[in-house]
C-alpha cells in the first residue's frame, strides 16, 4: 500500500502504482492537512472575502468578484469550460499516473480541496477508472489547465473514462465500479485542474523508458562492438579516469563488463589503430546521455512532490496566496533536455548500423545480405533508422524557448511543457526502434562472425534477440520484426532496471 503525503513520492512507487497494481492511500497526517486547508476556504466563502479563483474569476477575470451563492456554480463551470483538449488521447499508462500526481499534490494540504475530492481521485485510481484525455491544449501555465480538466469532469460524473478497456461516459464508470460523482464547493475546480500533473506524468513515463533504453543501448553497442571486432582498449579505466565524469566510467565499465571473455574483439593495432566514433567514443556520449537522466530524475522527483496549483492556502498562517508554482518552465527544461538526450542515442545507434550494413566499412557481407545483390538484407531498415533519427531532430528542438500570450495577456508567458514532454516521450519511442534496428543487425553479423565467439554476456543478448526475431536467412518485411523487438525490449526483461 503506498500512502500519499505530498512529500515523499519516488518513481518506484508510481511504477508500482501503475505498472503493478499497488494500491494508494491518504496518509492520516496528509488528511489533517487538507481538512485544514479546506476550512480556510470555507471561511473565506463564509466572510465574503475576495480570492483568487474562490469569490473571483479566472485568468483575466481574476478581477471580477464572485458571490458566495456562485461559488460552487463558478467551480463547475471552470472544468466544462477548460475541458476542450484536442488530439489523440493520453495512453492510459499516463493518465492514470496522472491521477496519483494530482492526489498527492492534494495531499500537501496547500490546495483547499476537500477531503472527499481528494478520496474520490484515490478511489479512481484504485478501482482502475482512466479519464478519457486528448493531449493536446496544454500551454504548461497555469498548469495543465486543458487535460486537467477532462480528468476532473470525470469526478463530477462527466466526460468520459475507459473501464477495463470499455469506454464509458464519466457517470456510468463511476457507478460501474461503485463510487458516486462529487459536486465541487468552492475552489475545488481550480484545485484539481491548476497544476502540472500532465507534463509530470508524461515525462515520468518518458523517463521510465528513456532510462531503461539508455542501459540496453550499452549492451546493443557490446554485441555491435563485437560484431564490427571493436578495439577494446578505449574502454580502460585509466583512459576515463583522465576526464573523470562517473556516468562515463559507468559505460566504460558496463561495455567492459559486457565483453569479458569474447574472442571476436580485438586490441589498439592489432587489426586497426583506431575505430570510428560510434564505437570509440560509446562511454562519452552514452555517458553524457546519463547525465541528463540523472538532471531529468533530479527534476522529477521535485516535481512529483510539489503543489503546483494557485492560490495555495497555509494553514499554520492561515494565509492565501497567489503566486505561479504553476508554471511548467522546470520540467518544460527536463523535457526538452531529455528529448535531446535520447534523439543522441538513436543519431550514434544509427552511425553503428551503417558500420554494420555498409560493406566499405567493414569486411562482412553487404548489408547484411544471405545473397548480396540478388537479396537487399538489411539495406532498407537502416533507411527506416535515418528517417527515424532524422525525425527526432525536428522533435528536440526545445519547446521550451516558446511562449504565446494568453488570457488578454494576463498569462502572458509560459512553459510549453507539456509539448515538451510529449516530443521527448515520441523521440524515446523513436529510439527503441532505432535501437531494435540495432540490435537486429547486430544479432546478424554476430552470427556471421560465429555466435560461439561471443562473450557469454552478448550471447545471452543474443539469444534474447532471437527469442523475438529470427535470423534473415531471405528477404522478408522487417517491419514487424523491427515494432516487435521494439516493443519487447519496452516491456520484457532484458535485464535492464530503470532509474528509481
């Protein structure tokens, strides 16, 4: 059971949430905080005073006093009104992470919502109910207001959710599962859809990924190594020791490890001085790599633990303030550093396929070919990987350096976050391929080469390889090979852990 504080949320959990079924609770010291919170707010309401987005408008309506017989009525349509997200929905995966960010970003106890609010978001979760959310309309400031607000119609008993896969108006899942919609008192709305819980759950997921894709590029690049019969001594500690970056020791190290007793590689001279880049410089550029996921972690983690909605009440003073921890400039940053990141593992996967596929690079057959000429082999999945890295050139371009004014200008810069975050989630997907492409090609020449002179290590790889795909013994659509390793190494073991 993990139990949600607002405070000490870790990727572990979210995984386990969300991957594993672990069920969600509020702490008891969480719900003493928001009940506190919650009775500022109805003393405010009570008193008739002026606050954001209690007894005021929205945005460029902040302005415009509210009166308390309004005030719920002001909640309800703040969600219907925002809830106008277009584009091809949020994978389940991210939207039911979603709901545990936003829940434990309640349970801060800076929100004002109710306790019942807040429960109901948790039951969601637990029961396994999944907003139906477009993803796009997001400007990551204020918050995610547009895909928040899909979610938060389902608590009300609108919009839509998936059920066990049926997809179902808001009204009916809840009843399918036994739970019953809330009516939002005052500043619930702005409590559940002011925050940015969208670009958090899809970076988390990108993360996840982007992590596990970063390990498994190491091993991919040890059986290419020895498949190309890479020069080893690159790899030496003393050589990293001189520019003593950890996560490129890590790599050095990982490759090393991945090579122990292979016969297919070779030492500085002993065939050639020197190899290519691609193959040289593995450890300081998959090393750089891991720096990022290290600032992206870094940045998550904050995140995932934040109140990131406005005004935010403090019990202990009894203040209101309203203030922009809403804005998504942190992980629009994160976002786009990660897509940056992961767009180089694929451009460097992609230069050791050509090595592998072009036969004035290397001494094996022409791309791979079972009868060069008369069969093409693997010539055209190296054309899929260009396009592929090619297209994530255009998705790292960063989101976050774009801002358009909105609200009459009272919002007049934002983050672009949540772009961000779905760019960097398409370039990881985008990798995989690349890297399955890889690995496919890899597997080949390897077998070529003699299997049996692998290191055990790459040859466990090996053979986790053709578990999926077999060897090219003719020409044949790769298509299906190449989305099926994909997707194998996104969710089978591979032996690779992600990033907690």
């Amino acid at each position: 059971m993990i139990q949600l504080d607002g405070d000490s949320l870790t990727l572990k959990q979210v995984a386990g949430a969300i991957f594993s079924g672990d069920k969600v609770k509020i702490s008891d010291e969480a719900r003493v905080k928001v009940n506190q919170s919650r009775a500022i707010i109805d003393a405010i309401v009570k008193q008739g005073r002026s606050v954001y987005g209690v007894t005021t408008g929205f945005g460029k309506f902040s302005d415009t006093v509210i009166s308390a017989k309004d005030a719920e009525k002001l909640q309800l349509n703040l969600i219907r009104s925002h809830a106008c997200a277009v584009g091809e929905l949020l994978p389940p995966d991210t939207v039911r992470t979603m709901l545990l960010l936003r829940a434990n970003a309640l349970a801060k106890g800076y929100s004002g919502i109710t306790a019942d609010a807040l429960q109901l978001l948790i039951d969601m979760l637990n029961a396994g109910i999944t907003p139906v959310i477009p993803s796009q309309g997001s400007l990551g400031a204020s918050g995610d207001l547009a895909p928040l607000s899909h979610l938060a119609l389902v608590l009300v008993g609108e919009g839509e959710a998936l059920v066990q896969g049926e997809r179902l108006s808001g009204s009916e899942a809840l009843r399918r599962v036994g739970l019953k919609p809330i009516k939002l008192k005052a500043k619930e709305g702005l409590a559940l859809i002011n925050g940015t819980q969208a670009m958090t759950a899809i970076g988390v997921m990108a993360y996840l990924e982007a992590d596990c894709l970063a390990a498994l590029a190491d091993s991919v690049a040890a059986l290419t190594l020895e498949a190309l019969r890479g020069i080893t001594d690159v790899f030496a500690p003393d050589s990293h020791l001189a520019r003593p970056y950890p996560e490129q020791r890590l790599v050095a190290g990982r490759i090393l490890e991945m090579l122990k007793g292979s016969s297919l590689t070779t030492a500085q001279g002993e065939f050639r001085t020197q190899d290519a880049y691609s193959l040289r410089c593995i450890p300081q550029v998959h090393g750089a790599v891991q720096q990022v996921l290290t600032y992206v972690r870094e940045k998550l983690l904050i995140e995932i633990n934040s109140a990131t909605d406005n005004p935010l009440v403090f019990p202990d003073t009894g203040q209101v303030i309203s203030g922009g921890n809403f804005h998504g400039q942190p992980i629009a940053f994160a976002m786009d550093f990660l897509g940056i990141g992961m767009a180089e593992i694929a451009s460097i996967s992609e230069r050791r396929i050509e090595r592998l596929v072009n036969p004035q690079l290397n001494d094996l057959p022409a791309f791979l070919s079972p009868d060069p000429g008369l069969q093409s082999g693997m010539m055209i999945a190296q054309y899929v990987a260009a396009s592929l890295v090619s297209e994530n050139k255009t998705l790292a371009h960063p989101s976050s350096v774009d801002s358009i004014p909105s609200s009459a200008n009272q919002e007049d810069h934002v983050s672009m976050g949540a772009t961000a975050a779905r760019h960097a989630a398409i370039i990881v997907d985008n990798g995989y391929k690349v890297l399955a492409i890889e690995a496919i090609c890899a597997a080949q020449a390897a077998e070529i080469r003699g299997a049996e002179r692998l290191a055990p290590a790459t040859r466990k790889l090996l053979h986790q390889i053709r578990s999926v795909v077999p060897p090219l013994t003719e020409d044949r659509s790769m298509s299906g090979d190449i989305e099926r390793l994909a997707r194998s190494m996104k969710t089978q073991d591979w032996g690779m852990e992600g990033g907690f």
